[in-house]
C-alpha cells in the first residue's frame, strides 16, 4: 500500500501537532515495513531527516492554510498516485483526491472564539474564519476515516455535524518516555507550575486569581506573544508579580526539571483535545491538578486533583488540597500516576494509524 502523509507540521515549535508529527512519522518509519510511503517535509527539516527504504521525501515548503497548498498538494498526490493520503490536521486541500484521513485534535476553534481570540484585525479574522469552517467541513465530509485523540472530541464532532460515527476512529496520543524520566527522591516543592501557551481558552486569568487567593508561587512556561504579553499585563494590574513569574518558552529538559521540582502542575482549559502536558506532568514525578472538564476525566481518569475552572476559588482550594498531602500518599499517588500513563504509548497510537490505513483498502 502506497501512503502520502503530510508533515509540514513536524517539529517541536508546532507546539502539540508538532510533537505528534514527529511521534507518528518516528514510529510508521520504525515499525511498518510493508507499506511505502511518500512524506511531504518543509525545507527546515528536510535535509536532516532520513527514513528506511520504504519511504520517501518531497520538499514542500509552503506554508500550512497557504492558498498555495491548494493547488500544490492535490498536484502532487496526482502526480504519486497513493493508495492514501493521510493530513496529519484538518487542512486537506478542498481538491484532494480519495481516499484521504484527516487527523481532527480539537474543536477549539468552533468553541472558542471572538476577537479577544485572535491577534488579526476584525476584517481579516472574519475571512480566516470563514475559510477554517469551510475547509474543516469539506476535510469530515470527504475524507475516508476521521481520526480524533479521544471520545470527548468523536462526541464533540458528532454534535456539531451529525456524522457517521463509525467514519470516526479514537487513536489516543501517546508519551515520549525517553524524555520524561521520574525523580521520586526527596525534593523540596515550593512552587506550582503551568506550560502552553497563554490564549483565553487556556483559562490562566482565572489561575492568576486562585494564586491571589492562596498565595503560592506560580511559574508559567509558555511562549512569548501578544497572548503571554497580556498574561504579564494581567499579573502587574493584580499585583502578584511576587507569586506568578513567566519563564517564557523552555525545552523539554528544563520543562521536566520545572515538573520535577514542584508542588503539581496546574492544567486549568476550559476546552482541549487531549492534554498532553498532564501526562508529562505525572510522568515527571508531580502531582496533576486539572479542569473538570471531560476530556481531562477521560484521559486522566483518577489521577488528578480536580476542579471547576469556572471558579478560581475551587482552583485555590485544589491548590491547598495539594498542599495538605503529605509526603507518603504523595509518593504513592506519583506512583499511581506512573503506572497509569503506560497505556499512552506512540507505538500504540502508530499501530492503529496502520489499522485505520489498512481498513480503506
């Protein structure tokens, strides 16, 4: 079977699409040996990367969401004639050949939005979204399978667009455990942390008010924009530049030193796909404190402190709820939490991928 797969996404700057780029693309090129596939690559990635000999690489550096994309990639799929095609978002070229996946993350763009979303100018945000909602309809429509990292997002998409649910394969994501290495000795725990980015649907303003509340030390790791600017804005008004500092963009090493060195990780969306840095978070030897939102009880079961997000005064009390714990139930419930995010492998995720792949034969 001949597969294209299109990872203009890979790398870490790509935040959590990037990371499942990389995942996904790592493990098909280490795991499948029967299939042949053509990999799309930006010119930033595309020298350094090398595959088995049942792989090969196009360069395609065009920008995802270009109107360039539009034309290109349906020419080259023309040109390569695959079995499949699979978009690793929901960016499918409006012209593209079946059969094709597509790779839905998250409805946070039909859940979240309004110019306090956006850094674009009234008019241009208006277009942007129109085109969104017109390409991410055509991507469910057409496409073959549709695959989505949990069964929050499958009900979620069935509610906005009434699909046919057996199109929809639940692939849950998986933890790159070579970088998350526990430390469960003694440490000294002053802080809380949070790392990702700073837009509304995040909900740190109302993590800003928990802190004022319960007078505890906050770093934030996310990357600067105007979303981090206003964040920074947001602490000064408050006045809690005591408690909350803002590290600003970290690697994955110096990001598992922060989990590894804190209290817990607070992890307050009001909407996500997944949640990724929860499972980093518990991976890394923290405690986990987490929205009640159903996507975070789906992936994280009991393994978290929740609370309602709505609230910075159940936000505050999770907090101290962390606080109390003492040294013996923490050791345990880290261990607890070690043991559960084993079942989140990226070979797990790759092997379904070829499932879902070998289904539309």
């Amino acid at each position: 079977m001949k597969i294209l797969l299109d990872c203009r996404f890979y790398g870490l700057e790509n935040g959590g699409l990037g990371r499942y780029t990389i995942n996904l693309l790592n493990n098909l090129s280490s795991i499948d040996k029967n299939n042949e596939y053509t990999v799309l690559l930006r010119k930033k990635y595309f020298e350094e990367l090398s595959f088995p000999k049942n792989f090969k690489k196009i360069l395609v550096d065009l920008k995802p969401y270009s109107f360039l994309e539009q034309i290109t990639i349906p020419f080259i799929i023309f040109k390569e004639k695959p079995d499949l095609s699979h978009f690793l978002h929901f960016n499918a070229p409006l012209l593209t050949p079946k059969p094709y996946v597509v790779t839905i993350h998250d409805m946070i763009m039909h859940k979240s939005k309004g110019l306090e979303t956006t850094t674009l100018n009234p008019i241009y945000y208006l277009i942007k979204r129109f085109v969104y909602k017109f390409v991410f309809k055509n991507a469910l429509i057409n496409s073959n399978k549709i695959i989505v990292p949990s069964e929050t997002v499958k009900d979620e998409l069935n509610d906005f667009f009434k699909l046919d649910l057996e199109k929809i394969k639940v692939s849950y994501l998986g933890l790159d455990y070579k970088i998350l290495k526990p430390n469960l000795q003694s440490i000294t725990k002053k802080y809380f942390v949070y790392v990702g980015n700073a837009y509304p649907h995040k909900n740190l303003t109302k993590l800003i008010d928990a802190i004022g509340l319960s007078k505890v030390t906050l770093k934030i790791s996310t990357s600067k924009n105007s979303f981090s600017k206003n964040l920074i804005n947001i602490i000064k008004e408050k006045k809690l530049e005591k408690y909350v500092k803002v590290l600003g963009f970290l690697d994955d090493l110096e990001i598992v030193k922060l989990y590894q060195d804190s209290v817990g990780f607070i992890y307050p969306s009001l909407i996500e796909g997944f949640g990724f840095q929860g499972l980093e978070a518990l991976s890394s030897g923290t405690l986990l404190l987490a929205s009640n939102i159903p996507v975070f009880k789906e992936v994280y079961k009991n393994n978290a402190i929740y609370f309602d997000p709505n609230s910075s005064d159940s936000i505050a009390n999770a907090i101290n709820e962390a606080l109390k714990i003492n040294s013996l139930k923490r050791l345990q419930m880290i261990q607890d939490g070690q043991k559960f995010i084993l079942k989140y492998s990226w070979e797990k995720t790759t092997l379904e991928t070829i499932k879902i792949y070998e289904s539309i034969r």
